[in-house]
C-alpha cells in the first residue's frame, strides 16, 4: 500500500501538540497564569490545525519558538522545525502547478524518522502535576500590596495617639491610595506611578526604610511588568523580578530578624500564589 504523506504529516503534527503540552504540565509551576494558557492555546492550535493546509503554508508553528526554546530547545531546533520545514515544502508543491517532488517525500520521510526516533511515535493520555499549578501574578500582587497595607495601618496604629485629626485622616488616605495597586488591571494607577501620591506625605516617615527598600522597587517592578504584558511582550524577565521583590517583602514583613537568612534558603517564588486549575 502506497505511503499516505497527508496522513504522516497530520499525525506527525498532533504527536507534536501532546510532546509539547505534556512537557508544559511537567513544569507548569514555572509558568505565569497567563503564559501557560497562552502556550497550551498555540499547542491545542497546532493540533486542530494539523488538517489545514494553512497551518504549515502560514508558518502557524512559528509562534511557539519563544516558548519552546525554554521548553525543549533542542528537541525543537534538530526535529521539529526541520520536520514542519519539509511538511510545509510538500504542501506548497501539492497545491503547486507541478506537484509533489520525489525529493519531497523524501525529505518528509527523513523527518518524521529523526522526529519519532527522538519523541516517540505513540501519544499517551495527558497528565498534570498536581504539585505544578502556574503562578497567579494578578493574586500574587493583590495579596502583596494587601500585606503592605496592613502593615503601614499597623505602623500608624502605634502612633495615632501622637497625630492631630488631620494629619492622622491625610496619613490613612495615602495608606488607602496604595490599595489602588492591588488591581494589576488598573493600567493608570501605574502608568501614573499612581503609588507616588503617598510619598509625599506622612505615610513613609512611618517607616521609611521599607518604601525606600521595598515598596517603592515594588511598585516599579510591577508597573513594568503591567507594561510588558499590555505590549504582548511573553515578560518573563518582569516576572523573575515581581518574584524576587515579593519574596523579600514577605520576609521583611514576616521574617523579622531571620529574614535574611530565610531568603538564602527559599525559593523566588515560594511566596507566589497558585491557580486552582492546571487545564489539560
């Protein structure tokens, strides 16, 4: 029976789609909410449109190389894109004028041989990892500028007694301005530096060291990730940062005197809220 390289192509590419999102749920703790669903989308993208001429003729694949060279780069690079590279050739020249080639066939066949001799020929039921879920940024900020919010209203209740009514009342709204940061989609508050309205009143002189040290970097660090996200940048440098400052606000805000030693010991992101749902 003659090779179906329709056939071949199709499957070679749906094997393709359930390697890549297997190995998404293998470390999807290393992924933002928004990242991973994106990266499964173009994945379930890849395995619908494996019957569509226009998947390989639109270099469709394409839009993965981003996330897949943090994936499985090497996978990716020697297998995957040559084998979408000659698939893509083959249809070109199918729906051509003078059809398939014999040099075509042949190079699909070489591919899908390197391919499945690299990932295997047979696909296995998705599992996700009930200890990989993805990191919610939207949560995790909210619950970081709740804590910091507490803890200035618990610096102003130790000294309320010394203030006059309008200073202490000027004080609490600085302290309320800062909570316009919890919500990640209020793009003005940071576009605006919106935090800074606090600065200049008696807020900081509660304790100055943690806005210099903290908050302010904070605010910072989240109004340029905010930034890239609505640039549709993949921001996962800004993300390695709001990590970073998040986990020394929790150890300055609950670790006390051993903060810097828990911060030697503890991972950027163990401070990092987590989505319910991993989706296969």
């Amino acid at each position: 029976m003659p090779k179906n390289y329709d056939k071949m192509i199709v499957d070679a590419t749906v094997r393709i789609s359930n390697y890549y999102r297997q190995k998404v749920l293998n470390i999807a703790g290393e992924y933002s909410v928004d990242t991973f669903d994106d990266i499964m989308k173009k994945l379930r993208d890849m395995y619908f449109g494996a019957q569509k001429s226009e998947y390989y003729l639109d270099y469709k694949w394409m839009e993965l190389n981003g996330y897949m060279d943090e994936v499985d780069a090497g996978t990716w690079r020697r297998v995957v894109e040559p084998f979408f590279g000659a698939a893509r050739q083959y249809i070109e020249h199918k729906q051509g004028k003078y059809g398939v080639y014999d040099s075509d066939e042949q190079a699909v066949d070489v591919a899908i041989a390197k391919l499945y001799a690299k990932i295997g020929k047979q696909a296995q039921p998705l599992r996700a990892n009930p200890k990989q879920k993805p990191i919610d940024y939207k949560k995790t900020v909210a619950d970081t500028v709740d804590k910091i919010v507490k803890y200035y209203k618990a610096k102003l209740k130790k000294v309320e007694n010394q203030m006059g009514d309008r200073k202490y009342a000027g004080t609490v709204a600085e302290i309320d301005n800062l909570s316009q940061g919890a919500d990640i989609e209020n793009v003005e508050f940071f576009e605006n530096f919106g935090w800074t309205k606090s600065f200049d009143g008696d807020m900081v002189e509660l304790d100055l060291n943690m806005w210099q040290e903290y908050v302010s970097k904070f605010f910072n660090i989240v109004r340029s990730y905010v930034d890239a996200k609505n640039r549709g940048s993949l921001a996962r440098e800004e993300e390695k940062k709001v990590m970073r400052i998040v986990k020394l606000i929790n150890l300055k805000i609950g670790g006390g005197l051993f903060g810097g030693v828990k911060d030697i010991f503890l991972p950027d992101n163990y401070f990092m809220a987590r989505s319910k749902v991993v989706e296969k």
